[in-house]
C-alpha cells in the first residue's frame, strides 16, 4: 500500500462497497481521501455509520436509465460548482 498515497486529498468514487473488493477498498482509502462517493444497489446504514464522511448514493450502475438519472440529479443539485 505504499503508492496508495498518490490518492491522498483525492476524489474517488467506488462501486459495490457493501462487500468484497468495493467494502476494502473503502476501508483503505477512508482516511486519506478528500471525499470517497460510494455506488451501492441498496442501502446499508451499517456501512454509512462506519464511514460517515462519505456519500452513497444508491442506484444500479448496470442500468442505464439509472445512471442518467443519478447523473442529471447530481447536475441539477451541483449547478453552481459546474
């Protein structure tokens, strides 16, 4: 984990991080990145709890109606840092 420091003040968005490789890479990357978004199929307020500086969002990125609906409400919520 020596070049992970490379992320550090980093924006990074993660998928799947209720288990597996998306929960480890969440758990490493928590304390030094700027902001950590994580993409989740469902609701986990266990892992929202744990990690509380981050922000989930909830959607499928396997359906496509779904992350153009995720991206426009992030546009329409964010115009004025666009």
């Amino acid at each position: 984990m020596e070049n992970i420091t490379i992320l550090k003040n980093s924006n990074i968005v993660i998928t799947g991080t209720t288990s597996g490789l998306g929960y480890a890479l969440l758990s490493q990357l928590y304390p030094i990145a700027h902001q950590i978004i994580c993409i989740n199929r469902r609701k986990y307020l266990r892992i929202e709890n744990k990690f509380p500086k981050a922000l989930f969002c909830v959607f499928d990125i396997s359906n496509p109606v779904s992350v153009a609906n995720f991206v426009r409400s992030s546009l329409d919520n964010n115009k004025s840092t666009i």
